[in-house]
C-alpha cells in the first residue's frame, strides 16, 4: 500500500489523493502539518514538497504528483504489484 505524506493547502497533494481514488488504489495519508515526527521524517529524507509519495518505507516515485501522473495508471499499478522473489529461499530450483 501506498503512503502519501501530505500537507495542508496543498493542491498537488488533493490531485494526487483523487487520482489514486479514481482509480481504487488504496493509500494512506500523513498530513505533515500535524505529525512533527512525520514532518522531520520527510525533511531527513531531503524533501521540500509534498506530497511524497512512499511504499514500505521507500520512496515510490519521484516528482510526487507529476510523478505518479508520468507513470501513468498502468505504470503505478505494476509497480505496486513487483514483488521481489528472493532466489536462495528455493532450494536450488
């Protein structure tokens, strides 16, 4: 699942939230105007502008909303559904 760290008045963060609404992807959001731990979390990550968006910890794409707009529908739901196989696990299949 998706995170997307947000802020108040932000209109890239509103575009962001509708455009993963409009097309069932689920996410949770962290306002940053109310979360200082979330807020010095962001800024130790480098950023400066919201929304950022996040998976597991990592950040999913560049650009927040520009960015998921540029993957596209298609791209964001595939790369929500990599998964990374972990070979040695298999036994030597």
């Amino acid at each position: 699942m998706l995170t997307i760290y947000s802020k108040n008045n932000c209109g890239y963060c509103l575009q962001a939230k509708a455009l993963l609404k409009y097309n069932d992807i689920d996410f949770d959001e962290i306002n940053i105007d109310k979360d200082s731990k979330q807020l010095q979390f962001i800024l130790s990550e480098g950023h400066r502008t919201m929304p950022q968006i996040y998976k597991d910890g990592k950040l999913f794409v560049e650009g927040g909303f520009q960015g998921l707009q540029g993957l596209g529908i298609n791209g964001i739901k595939e790369r929500l559904n990599k998964e990374v196989i972990d070979t040695s696990t298999l036994g030597g299949i």
